[in-house]
C-alpha cells in the first residue's frame, strides 16, 4: 500500500522565521493616530493647568469626600463584573433604594445609624430579585438586571413617598462631629477651615466606614464561603465539579454587592442632605470607571484581594477627582473662545473620562505588540 504524499509549507529555516511585515498604509495610520493623540494632549495640558490652578480646597476636599462616600458601590460593581463575572445593571436601583430607605427612617426619627444596615438589606433583596431571575427563569443577567432595575423605580418611589425627600433639620451621621471639626478647622485655618468642615467631616467618617468594610471583606473572603464565591466566578463548572452549590454562592455574591451599593445610597443622602428618586442613574458607569482606572493605575501593585478592593476604592476617588478637575475646566479650540463645562454636562464629563481609561490598557497592548514584532525582525 502506498504511502500518502504529505504536503508541508517547509521551504527552509529562512523564509520559515520570516515574520510578514505589517503593510504601509497600517504602518502610516497608526502613526498618525500617535500624532493626533500627541497634538490632543499638548492642546490640553495648557487647560489642564489652567483647572488645576482654578481648582481649591474646597473643589478637591469635595471630591474626596465623594470618592469615599462612592467607595462601596465600586466595591460592590467590582465584584458583581470582576469577581462573579455577572454583569449586573442593578446598582442603578440599588442606590436610590439605599437612599430611599435611609431617608425614610432618618425622617420618622430613626437613628441614622440603624439606616445604614436597612439601605444594605434593601440593596441585597434586590440583589437577590437579579440573581433569582437569571438563574431561576435562565434569564440573561443583564435583562434581569434590567427588570429588576425597571421594578425598583416604583418600590423606591413607594418608599419615599414623592419624588425627592430633604434631610436637611435632621441628624445624620455626621451631625454630632461638624461642629467639633468646624471648630478646630476655624481655630487653625480661619474662614478656609470654615468653608471645607463639611466635606472634612463626610471624610474622615466615611473612611472609618470603608476601612472597616474593606476589613470584613478581607476576613470574609479567606473563608471558606468566601473562597467558594470567588471559584464561582473563576469557573463556574469546575466549582460545580467539586461539590459547591455555584447558583446560591452567585446569589450571595449579586446580593452582597448590591447591599454595598445600598450603603453607599445611605450614606450619600446624609451626606447630600436630600434623597432623590433618580439618583442611581449611570452609576454602573461610574463604577465601572472606577473599576478600569483602579485597574490601570494601582492594578499592578494589587496582588491580593484585599489590595485590588483598595485600588478599586482609590480608583473611585481619582475618578471623583478628575470629574471635578474637567468641571473646572476651561476648555479651548482652534477658533473659539472656549467654553466650561456645567453641573448639568457631568455626563459627558463622565464619558471622557471612561473613554481616557479604556484607552490607556489598549496604549499599552499596542506598544508592546510592536515591541515584540521588532524583536523578531
């Protein structure tokens, strides 16, 4: 019987390490691309350095205070997106739901302490409400997001009982400590110290509250709960393999962060003075923001779970920061007389910013794609 004839592309150890050349019209666009991007950056940095200049303590103390008080949430969304691998568009009514329910007791004399755990409760009941339906029903986590997030804006209305509830002649959290710090801050800073007491106050306490909650994540996730709930979402089928019930971990997990993003809801109304109906809204982009530039910035250096809970928390005030920073802004064209930015166009401040963070991973891939391509030339 005949041997079959085998057909190779071998035509020597020369033309077989050859690597192809990328073609020209590649080669030039991509040039220009890194051209544009120089040109934008050189145009911007006169602005950047006319917002840091503009900027003062009680613009950056703000931001701080927010990027604390907004802390849990991106927890919370890091761990639903990174952790479990289940993206999850709740958040969105999780937060006003956190918001509603910490508005509602505080108003009727509750301590505004005992409304932190009920935003958290309320926040993982919704959390739950998600992860049932998808597993449940074996609906897609995104539409089942969606339902409940479309659900929630009547629980939450319910709640509330109007749109838009003021916090402003009750005690919060923060009551007891603003006078305090806003005499100390007076008896050293003066009028300064007068004008930044507040978000001063938002942020030491607020940071108790983190660093206490990163602590009992830490704990939590080297147990043996903790430690199934992260096979989970690493791989589902071979934590299914080894005997671990993935579709109750996978609701504990979207009802846990959920319950973060209810804390943060609380905590962000006593902080605001009001709670509103539509406060939620792009939050999950937010979040994710603070994801991808915890990600980029301090990822590196976050080599345990706690240290990426962290980055991701720092990931949050930096993004508090730069919003803030293109707020203030004074943007110039070729042409125009410029313009700045309003409270009203956060959103597109907010887009930029993702945009700008996206981008900076891709930088990277690229440059070393083309590192490697030149090496083996």
């Amino acid at each position: 019987m005949a041997t079959p004839h085998l057909v190779t592309d071998d035509v020597g150890p020369a033309e077989t390490r050859r690597v192809p050349r990328l073609p020209a019209r590649r080669e030039s666009s991509s040039i220009l691309v890194g051209l544009l991007v120089l040109l934008l950056v050189l145009a911007a940095l006169p602005t950047l350095w006319g917002a840091l200049a503009s900027m003062g303590a009680p613009q950056w103390l703000e931001a701080i205070a927010l990027g604390l008080v907004f802390a849990p949430a991106a927890v919370g969304i890091y761990l639903t997106f990174r952790v479990l691998d289940f993206p999850d568009l709740t958040v969105d009514g999780s937060f006003p739901a956190g918001g509603a329910i910490a508005a509602v007791l505080i108003t009727n004399e509750v301590s505004p302490w005992l409304a932190l755990p009920a935003a958290m409760l309320l926040g993982a009941v919704l959390g739950v409400v998600t992860a049932s339906l998808h597993i449940l029903l074996r609906i897609n986590s995104l539409l089942a997001s969606i339902i409940t997030l479309t659900a929630a804006f009547t629980v939450n209305l319910r709640i509330q009982g109007s749109a838009n509830v003021s916090l402003l002649n009750v005690d919060r959290i923060f009551t007891s400590w603003l006078e305090p710090i806003k005499s100390r801050l007076e008896s050293s800073f003066g009028e300064a110290g007068v004008q930044v007491h507040r978000s001063v106050t938002t942020s030491l306490m607020v940071l108790l509250i983190v660093a206490a909650m990163l602590m009992v994540l830490r704990w939590f996730f080297s147990t043996e709960i903790g430690l199934a709930m992260r096979a989970t979402g690493a791989n589902r089928e071979m934590s299914q393999s080894q005997a671990i019930n993935t579709s109750a971990y996978l609701i504990a997990g979207v009802a846990l962060s959920n319950g973060l993003v209810g804390l943060t809801g609380a905590l962000f109304v006593q902080h605001a003075g009001f709670a509103d109906i539509n406060a939620g809204a792009g939050l999950i982009v937010a979040g994710l923001a603070s994801v991808i530039i915890g990600e980029v910035l301090f990822g590196s250096k976050a080599t345990s779970m706690v240290g990426r809970l962290v980055a991701v928390a720092l990931g949050m005030i930096m993004y508090r920061a730069a919003i803030a920073l293109a707020l203030n802004a004074d943007l110039r064209f070729p042409g125009t007389e410029g313009f700045r930015l309003e409270a009203s166009d956060i959103k597109l401040a907010t887009a930029a910013v993702v945009v700008a963070m996206l981008a900076v991973p891709r930088v990277r891939e690229r440059r070393s794609e083309q590192a490697r391509r030149k090496v083996r030339r």
